[in-house]
C-alpha cells in the first residue's frame, strides 16, 4: 500500500501529523521541517513587527 504525502504528493515511507492553518493534515518529512520553518519565521517576523508598534501585550 503507498503512502501518499498531502502536501506534496510524494510516495513515502513514513507521515507526520501536523497542524497547518487549523487542519490537521498528513506530510512527510522533508514537507514537515518546510512547514516548521515557515511558521518559525512567521512567528520571528510577527515578533519584529509587534517589537517596532511598541506591542506590549500577551499573546
């Protein structure tokens, strides 16, 4: 039975559960460390901008 990766279509071993956008979907691994960075700099990035509008709430 092949294993499918949602994201990227691929033919693979072993999936990863992980959350994206609220869903829980299936990838595998080279597609879950692109997605782990993407939300890393995204979080870096909101922190930035929110260090320069002088945000000091909780989030």
């Amino acid at each position: 039975m092949a294993i499918i990766c949602k994201q990227c279509g691929e033919e693979v071993d072993e999936l990863f559960s992980v959350t994206v956008t609220g869903r829980k979907t299936k990838v595998c691994e080279d597609c879950l460390e692109i997605i782990q960075e993407q939300a890393q700099i995204a979080e870096e990035s909101e922190s930035a901008i929110q260090g320069m509008m002088g945000f000091k709430g909780k989030r």
